[in-house]
C-alpha cells in the first residue's frame, strides 16, 4: 500500500452562534466516506461530547450537525490536503492546511481545541501563528488512543464546557 494524496471532502460545520472551535487532524476512511466528522464507529468524540452536555448521542449525521449547532460547537480539521495511508495520523506528509478565518471572522470563537497531539502538532506549526490564538491539546478520541478509556476521555474533555457557559 503507497500513501496517496488526498483533499479534505468535506466543509467545516458552524453558524454565527459557535463558541468553540474543535480540530481533528484529517478525516478518516470512514468519515471522508460518510463526508462527515468523526464518522468510525469505534471513535468515541460523539460519546464523549454528549456526555459533557447530558445529551443523547447522535447517530445520523443530521442529528449531529443539529447537536453541534443546538451546543454552540464549530468542528473542522487542520489539514486541507495531505499524503496519508488509510486513516494513519502518523503517515501524513505533504500537509496543506485549512484557512480558518471563514469560521474565525463569522463565529464569536472563544477557545480552538484540538483532538490530539497529531492536531496539535500541525496547528502549532501551521496555523497557530498566522490566526495569533492557542489551542488547547485533548487527548484523541480515536480507537488507535487506547491509553485512555472512555471515562477518562470525559474528564479531560470536560473542559470544553468553559466555553460554552
């Protein structure tokens, strides 16, 4: 299998209304398939982020977009464009990032989060200079992260509510 040159699919979700910017890496597999986030079964960002919000998890990528939308949440990824093989955050290379100032200059963003240190890395080296904000670092909700269980995700994850409140 050769790495291949991939476009991200899909836009970033927000309206006028986002208090939180949340960015994944690049889409998986599966998500770029479904053209929504997060959309492998065993990766646990619905589970977690309903949880924080005593909310019912969403399982239609409708009834996502809405919960998103209803708690104020903006999702996008940093990378635009890469080289990846399948969904493996630690083959990428050839990175294009994302412009984040559509979302920036027409939400009310407070805090940039970023799911996992692959995020992280490519926002501090790409992005965090040029829009002049700090993302804070949550640990990866992807299956591939099994040092964390889904409850301990939830308390690191928690802190997103500072945003929201």
């Amino acid at each position: 299998m050769k790495k291949e040159q991939v476009s991200h699919p899909f836009p970033p979700l927000y309206d006028k209304n986002s208090k939180i910017l949340i960015l994944g890496s690049f889409p998986s597999v599966k998500s770029r398939q479904q053209m929504f986030f997060y959309g492998h079964s065993q990766n646990r960002f619905w589970k977690v982020v309903s949880h924080i919000l005593n909310e019912t998890t969403p399982t239609t990528i409708e009834e996502k977009r809405t919960f998103l939308l209803k708690n104020n949440i903006a999702l996008w990824d940093v990378i635009a464009q890469c080289k990846i093989l399948n969904s493996s955050d630690s083959s990428i290379s050839n990175v294009v990032v994302n412009d984040l100032s559509v979302i920036l200059k027409n939400a009310d963003i407070k805090y940039i989060y970023v799911n996992g240190k692959t995020a992280e890395t490519y926002y501090n080296k790409y992005t965090k200079n040029i829009i002049n904000k700090d993302a804070i670092c949550l640990p990866s909700t992807s299956p591939a992260n099994a040092a964390y269980s889904l409850e301990k995700l939830i308390e690191k994850w928690n802190i997103i509510k500072q945003g929201l409140d």
